[in-house]
C-alpha cells in the first residue's frame, strides 16, 4: 500500500532514491571504519581501535534508520553490497592499509562529503518536495556525521 502522508507519489519516489543514495555512502563508510578499526595499527593502537568501534556502532544504527525511513516512504530498501557500491558516492580502497594519520584523514574528507551532500538534501526536502519529516530526520544524521568529523579534525590539528 501507498503511504498517504500528502507528498506526491513523484516527490516518495525521488526522496527514496536520495534516501537511497544516503544510505549507500553510509554502508561505504560503515565498512571503510570497520576495515581500519581491525587494521589499525601503532603508537595509538587502543584509542583508534575504540574510537572506530564506536564511529562504526554509530554508522550502523544510521543504515538501520535511513533503511527503514526509506520503507516507511513505501519503497523497497536496496540492500546489497553491489547496490551500494553502484550508488554511493564514497569510494574504498581495496588492498591498502593507510597509516593511522591517513586513516583518520580519510574517514574526515568522508564524513565532511556526507556532511556536504546532506545539507544539499536536506534544503531540498524542504523546499522541492515539502518533506519536513524527512529534512528533519537527515538533520539529525548530519549533526551525528558533524561529531565524527569534529572528533577525527582534533586529531590532525
Ligand atoms: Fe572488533
């Protein structure tokens, strides 16, 4: 059944496919801290060891949130790592192991482009389709996106 929520079915359409395309580059960013949080290694072994740990428990509930916001607009959520390969505008690294520093560098020029792409959605679910719930919901993520990026930027000043 089609939700009847007063947003056109070409508004659900088009906010499920950006919610779709958000929720590839989090599966690729969830993945790429899980790849570096066992790879990690060095002076600051425990602390990025941790802190990635916690950065990918984060990343995790966000893919459950915006999977299940995407369903809830009455689309199916795509949910394989082909799709969100295809999709995401992230892109991984297979076969390299970055030094600590280029670790963390990595994950923050990744955090800020989400951070970037999402305030770009986000004025446009309010203004294009009028879907205040849903601006709301990928602010909320943003300011999540925008405390990893803050805690990764103290470690490189
Ligand atoms: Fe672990």
């Amino acid at each position: 059944m089609k939700p009847k929520i007063g947003l056109t079915q070409d508004s659900l359409k088009k906010i499920s496919d950006m919610l779709s395309a958000v929720l590839a580059d989090a599966a690729v960013l969830y993945t790429k801290t899980r790849k570096f949080h066992w790879n990690v290694s060095g002076e600051s072994f425990m602390e990025l060891h941790k802190l990635f740990e916690g950065q990918y428990n984060k990343l995790e509930e966000a893919v459950d949130a915006i999977a299940e916001r995407i369903n809830k607009l009455g689309s199916k959520t795509p949910g394989t790592m082909k799709e969100f390969i295809e999709m995401a505008s992230l892109k991984e690294s297979p076969g390299k192991y970055p030094s600590q520093k280029e670790m963390i560098k990595e994950l923050l020029t990744d955090h800020e482009a989400v951070i970037v792409q999402l305030r770009k959605n986000i004025d446009d679910c309010a203004d294009k389709y009028k879907d205040a719930g849903t601006a709301d919901f990928l602010t909320g993520l943003m300011e999540e996106h925008e405390t990893i990026a803050w805690t990764l930027r103290r470690y490189l000043d």
